[in-house]
C-alpha cells in the first residue's frame, strides 16, 4: 500500500519517531551512498503558491539521493491558467513521476491528490491547514536542539490563527507529553479552538494565551515566531493593523536564559531583527539546514528504500 | 379540544412511516429534506406541529404513505435532527420502530463551512465528515481538517 504524508493526524508518534530516526541516520551516511538510493526516481513538484525552502529542498534532498526533480513553481505556466481543474492536473502529471510534493492555497488540496493519485503525495502546505515536512523538520531541530521532545516550555508567537506550521507542529506535538504551550498573538490572531484538545486527549500538555513576548521570552526554553502573512487575510486593513504585532530584537533578549532558542519556519519579513541571527539563541538557519536532511528520510519512506 | 382529538386531526396511517419525537421547530426543515428526494415527489404526506408530548411536551410529527424511506433521506434526517424515531407501520400496527443517531462518518452529506477547503473550491470533490466528539455533536472535515458543531453545518440537498 502506498504511503502518503498528508496530515500529522495521519501520523503515530512511532511514525515520527521512525522519520526522526532515520533522519539522524542520515546524517552518518556518505553522500556518495546516498547517492545511489533513488537512482533514475522522479519526483513532480506542484507548487500552485510561491516556495523558496520548501520546493528547492526537496529537489536538492531528491538530487542528492541520486533521482531528479521535475514540475512547476507557479500554476500559471501551466493548464491551471486554462481552468485546468486539480483532478486533472493530478491524473496528468502522475504519469509522468514516481512521487508528488503539493503545495496549495486551499485546505485539504493535498489530501484530495492523495485519494485520487495511485503515487505518494507530500503535502508541501494547503492553506492555513498544514505543513507535515515542516513539522517533522522543526520536531528534529526541536530534538537536536534540546536532546529531547518533551519537559520543555514551548511559546509560540504572531499569527496563531492562519500559520501552517504552527498548527502542524501543535498537532504533532501533543502527541508527546509534559509540554507547556504559551500562546502570544493578537487578539485576532489567536489559534482556533478546535486545535486545542480536551484535556484528556493528551499527556500533560498545557495551553495558556498572553500579549506578551517579554514574558514569553523569560520563561520558555523555545519561542516560535511566525510571519503575519499578508496574502491569508480577507481584510488587507486588518493585515496592516497587525502586522507588525510582535518583532524581536537583540535588545528584547537582553538577559534572556541562555538555553533559550528561537525558531521560525521563514521567511522573515519584520518579526526577527538582523541583530538577532548573530546571538545563540537564533535556530531558524539551523532548521533550514534540517530540513535537507528530514526531507530525504521523507523521500526515503515515502518511496519504501532503505537509507 | 382534548390531546386525543388533537392527535385525530392528523389521519391514522395504515401502511407507511410515521417520524415520530421530532423537537418542534424541526418539523419543516424534516419535510423539506424528504420533499427534496425525487422518489418522495409524489407520496402523501401529513405535518404536525407542536403536538403534546409527554416526554418532550411538544413535539413535530410526519407521516408518509410510502413503504421505506431511503438511507440518505434517514442519514440526512439524523445528521439534522438525531434522536427522532422512525416507525413502520402496517395495518395500522408499529411493525418496526428505530432511533435514528448520527452516522460516525458523512460522505457528501454535509458542507463545509470553510471557504477555503478544498471541497468549496474545486469541483467533482465530495465532503466528508468524521464525528469526532458524539456527545457535543462536533465533526471533523476530512480535507480542510476544521473542527464544527454539527448544528452549524448545512445539508447538500441532491
């Protein structure tokens, strides 16, 4: 049977330890080994909103694991402009591919491609709703960072209410226990409810909201930033008012504990000062580095190859 | 007028369905589920509003001259109203009675509230829900993943 890599719902927490696990493995592994597992493999990015890590990562984690990568980077270079719709667009490029990598604006986009195509898909992001490689790429910073995935202080901060990556990472993160979650937005960028689980759902894990980073800052050992992002409001207005809610800097981590570390899934627009990148605390070049090697234990998998 | 001769105004079925124990209120949007389904078009059909109860003190009650109802009518009624009764009438005796609860799973019954899931934006793709919490009534989209009390989410009607 295929696998797919739709939603963190989908995934046990011995599904995540297994993609962490081998991902450290990797990080033994020559690059002239790696190089011969996926030979000839192609993989076909559909990538219907803009990428920069996300696309260029995988394709990387595909060449470097000796296949190819194909597809688009914009919808309007291709049939989608002639209204195309996405079922057609899935059964016409599955044939030309071995595994697909989506990224949609619209929710639940990849686990439609996932139903319809008989190839793997990965969701690269649908909408405000997730982003499973981030996910599995922060978890595996989140590991290397603290030498755990759990007993830790986690503040998340900005847009609560659209970000992706924060609600995959949520998802994902309840399923491991003694987590305390601090929640720092706007008033109008507060997470959904839905995505807090009843108690009982879950191991030890707390939510508490507040507006303040300060104090989020002095008292988590992860803060989380995330990017207020224009193009998921209906209300440019409203975009404006908040966009530029919290901002770190350098001076706001002024006496900061030291084991304190900062993550972002970037891109940054103004919520993380330059300033900041050349203290200890900031981790976010650190994911990104990550994410090369968590996405080739996700092709790996995915594709059913040994490392 | 007693409750006995209020409950005469509506004729005693012989053969049919009677949907019985319907909170009032629900009465019509029940009818209009069923006057929606082609094979309903041409059945006799009688409402009653705001009858006494003695369980629920009022309650809405139909009646259909018709032999069965078809299993989307019934998932569609117990997605909008679980809890009702469905009887089985036959020579004026309750030949089968049932209540109907909600189905743990609703393919194409329901719509989503999310203007940006995929099921409101592209076309040829079915909803689907999951009951995700029975006691509050609250299901899950399978594609956009929101979270949604029952009682918000609106029936495709064929």
């Amino acid at each position: 049977m295929k696998r797919d890599l739709i939603s963190l719902d989908d995934l046990s927490l011995e599904d995540i330890r297994g993609y962490l696990d081998l991902a450290t493995h990797l990080e033994t592994v020559p690059d002239e080994r790696k190089l011969t597992r996926l030979p000839g493999a192609i993989m076909m990015t559909m990538f219907y909103e803009p990428s920069t890590r996300t696309r260029l990562s995988f394709e990387a984690a595909m060449c470097r694991l000796g296949g190819r990568a194909i597809g688009f980077a914009a919808a309007d270079a291709t049939s989608v402009a002639k209204g195309e719709s996405l079922v057609d667009t899935v059964r016409t490029v599955e044939n030309y591919a071995d595994i697909l990598v989506i990224r949609h604006p619209k929710e639940g986009t990849a686990r439609v491609a996932g139903e319809i195509s008989l190839l793997p898909v990965i969701n690269a992001g649908d909408g405000a709703n997730q982003h499973p490689s981030q996910t599995l790429l922060d978890l595996y910073t989140i590991q290397r960072l603290f030498g755990r995935i759990g007993n830790l202080k986690i503040a998340f901060v900005g847009d609560l209410k659209y970000s992706r990556t924060v609600h995959s990472l949520i998802r994902a993160l309840i399923k491991f226990s003694h987590l305390d979650f601090v929640l720092v937005s706007p008033e109008s960028l507060r997470l959904p409810t839905y995505l807090v689980p009843p108690p009982e759902q879950c191991m030890d894990v707390t939510f508490r909201e507040t507006q303040s980073l300060e104090e989020a800052i002095q008292s988590c050992d992860l803060v989380y930033m995330t990017r207020v992002q224009r193009e998921r409001f209906p209300d440019s207005l409203e975009f404006e008012r908040v966009k530029d809610a919290y901002c770190l800097d350098a001076d706001i981590l002024q006496g900061a504990p030291s084991h304190l570390r900062i993550m972002h899934p970037l891109p940054r627009v103004n919520e993380i000062a330059y300033s900041v990148d050349r203290t200890t605390y900031a981790s976010y070049f650190t994911q990104v580095r990550n994410g090369l090697i968590m996405r080739q234990a996700i092709l790996l998998t995915l594709l059913g190859v040994a490392p | 007028m007693s409750d006995t001769d209020r409950v005469l105004l509506i004729p005693k079925i012989d053969n049919g369905i009677v949907i019985d124990h319907i909170p009032p209120g629900f009465g019509i949007a029940i009818l209009e589920i069923i006057r929606r389904d082609p094979a309903m078009r041409d059945v006799v059909v009688t409402l009653g509003l705001n009858y006494h109860s003695s369980k629920m003190g009022k309650k809405d009650l139909i009646k259909l001259w018709l032999d069965e109802l078809s299993p989307r009518v019934v998932q569609h009624i117990s997605l909008v109203c679980p809890g009702i009764t469905i009887k089985k009438i036959t020579n004026y005796e309750v030949e089968r009675r049932y209540v109907i609860r909600p189905p743990q799973s609703a393919r194409n019954l329901l719509r989503c509230l999310n203007p940006s899931c995929v099921t409101n934006t592209e076309p040829n793709v079915d909803t689907n829900f999951t009951m995700v919490d029975e006691e509050k009534k609250k299901l899950k989209c399978m594609y956009c993943e929101r979270v949604f009390s029952l009682k918000d989410l609106k029936p495709i009607i064929p």
